[in-house]
C-alpha cells in the first residue's frame, strides 16, 4: 500500500514551523507592498508556465510549494492590497480578518445546519442584526444572510421579490405566472443583474435599463414611465434596484424618491449598497443613502469599504419570513439536534447550503476596531479621495463625476472629445506599464476618463502625489509625440 505523504500526518514542530514561516511571509508581504509593482507584465505563457512547473506526480516540500506559491502571487497578479492600487473595490484586508479566514479554514464548521456549528451561525446573526440597525432596520424585523458575493445577494434580492410578489413561484416556476414579471435599474447599475435575471428564468429582457441624469443618477420620471408602459402592455413589474455606489463613478441613486416611487406601484424596492453602503458608518456621509432604511432589501459587501477577505457579501431585508419562504427547505439526511429549538437552519434560508464561517472575518473585524474605528477609516479613504481631486484641479485635469465618495473620475479639460479615447487608453497604459500605480478607463456620457478610486486605508497624500507625478508624467509624454506626429 502507497503511504500517505506527510501533509496527512505532520508533527506538532512541523505544523509550528510551516505556520511561523508562512506567517513570516504574509508579514513581510503586508509591511514590504510598497516595494511591488502594482500591476505585472503578463505573458500568459510565463504564468501558465509557473502554474504548471511543480508536478502532482511528484511531491515537493512544504517549504518548496509555499515558496512557488508565494513567488507566483508576488510576480504575476495585480496588487488590491497595495496603497497605490486605485481601482476596483478591491480593498487592502485589515490583518484580523486574514487571522478569521485562518480560523475558520482551521476549525472548518460546517454552516448548513445550526445544531453543527450554533456559535458560528449566532455570530453571523449578530453581525447581521448590527449592520441591519445601521441601515436603519428595525433590528426585531430584520433579517439577512451572508453570501459569497455581491452577485449572489442581488439574486437573493430578485427570488425574494418574486416569491414576495407572485407567491406561486416558490412551488410552481415562472410558467404559472399569468404575465412577464419585469424589473428596472439603472444604465450604471451591476451586471450582476443581467446574471441575476438568467438565473431564475426571467431572462434578459425582463431587466429594463432606465436611462440616468447628467449625474449619473437614475431618472425616477423615465422609472416611472417605463412602468406604465409597461402594465399597459401586459407586463407586470414586481421590483426596481436602485444602486447605492455605482461601480464606475460611485453615483448614488435618488433612494427615497424611488422608495416613494415603489410605495405608489406596490413593488419590492432593492438598494444594491455593495460599495457604498459602508457610508452609513460615518455620520456625516449618512445622508448620501437617505431613504435606504425603507428599501425592502439591502446587498452590502464587507470585503468592499470594510475590508475583509473576499468574499464576504450580505443580504439583508426587513420582511423577516421572506428568506424562509424563498429558500425553506426540508431533507431526512440533515441533523435534527436542533429540531426543538427555536433556531433557524442556515441551509434554509440562503442559495448555499454547505458553506464556510463567511461573516468570521466581519465579526472579528468589528469587535477589534469597533463602529468607531470603520467610522474613521471611511473618513480617512474619503479625504484622501478629496485631496486626489484638488490635486487633479491644481494640475488642470477635470474632474467629471459629482460623488462624495472617493471614486474620482477625470480627464485633461484641453483634450477635444474626438481624441478623448486615444487620451484616456495612453494615459492608463503608461500608468499600468510603470508599475508604480493601477487605474482604469471608464466612459462617461460616451467618453472615455480616467478613474482612480481610494480603497486602501492605508493610502497617505504621499501616495496621492506619486499617482499625480505619474499623470502629469503621462500627460506630457502624450502631448509630445501628439505634437511630433502633427
């Protein structure tokens, strides 16, 4: 008989020194980031070289495969947790969340059923009710799941709002509805949506895109007049999702007016809060999302502005029995400890059903920095994207989006609209090629503009003058060939 190899049987030494060497690692990671480039030169026969180098016939060391490991993560991936990585809400994890994605791979409970893990899934519940409280949910009515993602809570959100709207769905599908269910968002809300509405059998064209205003907010008069035609034609809307922090430009719809809006029609209003739903922690950002404690659900990411390991979304809702009724579920081969207690098996009550200790990293998080300490690093992140724009306009770029949150989107005032997109490309490809910052391109009223969002804590203004050296930098280089070709 093969013998096991080593892994399967290591010694309380070989368990400690693996463990102080790999943490040695994540330290010298977290401390030296800035010396990486952000982003890498990719070669995809380079990486696909790495990935393969070490053979599954041939084991290798411990110490060898962390190292190949390591080696690879710091050559060919872009850095999210380096300072000057101004892109996506992809933020830097704080370090007790990296130690609770430890103890959970550790401890490994199992979150199906209450009964196996009951102080796992009663610390999700916590952290659940408080975030709730935050948004401004009456903590006795509310009630949520942690999810993998973003996407998956804004498909809990559309299969809560056609079980809330069409009872029937539930049991008997889409074919016993008598018309077409629809729903609306935005022109810059998350193509998750688009998943979302494939997902549960609506299709594509169930998902009407409501144009926006020149800040990108969505039209609630053209939400309106959508929703008549509509019904007029046979259709029957049952939910509209306003966006709370776009993607692109961190545009906030106009929640109340829709919350209103959704009141007159009888339908299921959906805030997706992934990104910015983390304002609620700062009492002077609050007001961004008035309106959202009347939402009927909430998607909110804690591995986005609080900054956790990925991936750690959440739905919340105030109708405390829709969850139950979208996802109540009964099998004989799942535990009965708790059949006489009054708990709530997870698998029940969310898409998964054999799941992770996901809300770990939130709950260790908060009760080491508190509400105060998120309350200060949202002001930290918010100034630091306030100081980037007054740089942008000390150095005659212009700045095109109006948020409050630190998502800043821009281009240079004396380029004409027709070269905007040669611009736009050159400038955040130089960025990209000196490996000292990430930024993107993200278009705007059909324009193409640069987009630097702050999503790091530990980003400094020295870190907002390095990304402004880079730019100024860029801009000239691209005046002097334009100029030379001309």
């Amino acid at each position: 008989m093969m013998k096991h190899h080593s892994i399967f049987n290591l010694d309380t030494d070989e368990r400690m020194d693996i463990g102080t060497y790999l943490l040695e690692e994540i330290n010298d990671y977290m401390t030296q980031i800035r010396g990486e480039r952000v982003s890498p030169e990719l070669s995809v026969d380079s990486v696909a070289e790495h990935a393969r180098r070490l053979s599954f016939e041939h084991p290798v060391s411990v110490r060898e495969a962390i190292d190949h490991i390591l080696e690879g993560l710091r050559q060919y991936q872009v850095h999210t947790p380096h300072p000057r990585y101004f892109g996506l809400y992809n933020p830097r994890p704080n370090f007790m969340g990296i130690m609770a994605d430890t103890i959970t791979a550790a401890f490994n409970p199992q979150l199906a059923a209450w009964s196996h893990a009951p102080v796992a899934v009663e610390m999700e519940n916590y952290v659940l009710k408080e975030i709730a409280a935050k948004f401004g949910y009456s903590v006795e009515a509310a009630d949520g799941t942690f999810t993998t993602g973003g996407a998956e809570a804004n498909l809990t959100a559309v299969l809560t709002a056609l079980v809330h709207c069409f009872p029937s769905y539930a049991k008997e599908g889409l074919r016993s509805l008598p018309t077409q269910p629809v729903m609306y968002a935005s022109a810059e809300s998350h193509h998750s949506l688009v998943k979302a509405a494939r997902s549960c059998g609506l299709g594509t064209d169930s998902l009407r895109i409501i144009t926006t205003g020149s800040e990108m907010q969505m039209d609630v008069h053209a939400l309106h007049h959508q929703i008549q035609v509509d019904r007029a034609a046979g259709y029957t809307p049952f939910l509209i999702i306003s966006t709370g922090g776009t993607t692109g430009a961190g545009a906030i719809d106009p929640i109340n007016e829709m919350a209103n809006l959704a009141e007159r029609e009888q339908l299921w209003l959906h805030v997706d809060a992934a990104y910015g739903g983390a304002s609620v922690f700062a009492p002077e950002l609050r007001d961004l999302l008035r309106g959202i404690d009347r939402a009927d659900s909430i998607t909110f990411d804690a591995h986005k502005w609080m900054s956790v390991p990925m991936g750690a979304g959440i739905y919340i809702t105030r109708h405390k029995d829709i969850l139950h009724k979208t996802f109540s579920i009964t099998a004989d081969y799942m535990p009965k400890e708790g059949a006489d207690l009054d708990v709530i098996d997870p698998f029940t009550h969310s898409i998964q059903w054999s799941r992770r200790f996901i809300g770990l990293k939130v709950y260790v998080s908060l009760v080491t920095a508190g509400w105060e300490g998120y309350r200060s690093m949202v002001q930290h992140q918010t100034e630091m994207g306030n100081r980037l724009r007054r740089e942008l306009a000390c150095s005659n770029w212009k700045v095109v989006n109006d948020t409050v949150l630190p998502v800043v989107c821009f281009t240079d005032s004396h380029i004409q609209s027709k070269s905007q997109s040669n611009f736009a490309s050159f400038i955040c490809q130089e960025i990209l090629r000196s490996g000292q910052a990430w930024i993107s391109v993200y278009e705007i009223n059909k324009a193409p503009v640069l987009r630097a969002c702050i999503t790091n804590y530990d980003t400094t203004e020295e870190d907002i003058m390095v990304l402004m050296q880079l730019l100024n930098g860029a801009r000239a280089k691209y005046l002097e060939e334009t100029s030379e070709r001309s």
